[in-house]
C-alpha cells in the first residue's frame, strides 16, 4: 500500500509542477507576440488554447488604456487560462480574417 501511495504523491508533485512551470512559460512567451503573427506561431508559443471565441466587442494590445471597439477587423480570440492560478489569470489573443494577431489582452484576475 505504501509503494502506491508514495507514487501518487511523486506523480501529484510532479504534475502541480509541471501545471506552474506551464504558466509561467506561457507567461514569458505572451510578452513576446507581435501584431502580425500568425494562428500557427501563436499555437507553436502557447500551445493549444483553452477555448475560442468568436469576435469579440472590445480589443486591446497589453492594456486597458489601449482598449477600443471592436470594428469587425478581430473575427476570432484564442484564450489561455493559467493553469493553477488562484485569481483565474487568463491571457488572449486576437486574430483577423487572414489569421493574423490583431489584439492580446492579459486579464490578472480572471475575465
């Protein structure tokens, strides 16, 4: 029974690892994407989204400050949730119609 238990608990601490590490190189690579990047680099830095949404009203690139009506020109946003994370941190990605970066946004404590 022991051997068992001390496995799980081997395989437990090394996936929450995994799940920190996973988004805090997420984290560094979001910092790196630029308008213009494509659907596959932005899936080849951040890996498979979380979900994906349709086009979104309001677009920013890292800022509230930056924020705008959406003008139709952002048809579709990839969302990466923090793997672990306490306060529901969520960073996204918007394309346009030629699968082109057109907006990012990193939402600190959920969306």
């Amino acid at each position: 029974m022991r051997p068992v238990f001390l496995l799980v608990v081997i395989f437990g601490v090394i996936w929450i690892t995994y799940l920190v590490w996973l988004g805090n190189y997420r984290s560094a690579e979001y910092k790196l994407i630029q308008k213009g990047d494509s659907e596959a680099v932005i899936k080849q830095m951040l890996g498979t989204p979380s979900r994906i949404s349709k086009s979104p009203r309001w677009i920013n690139w890292d800022s509230q400050d930056s924020g705008r009506l959406n003008d139709g020109e952002c048809v579709q946003e990839f969302w990466y949730d923090r793997p672990i994370s306490l306060s529901g941190e969520t960073w996204t990605v918007g394309f346009d119609r030629d699968g082109k970066v057109i907006s990012k946004f990193y939402f600190p404590s959920g969306y």
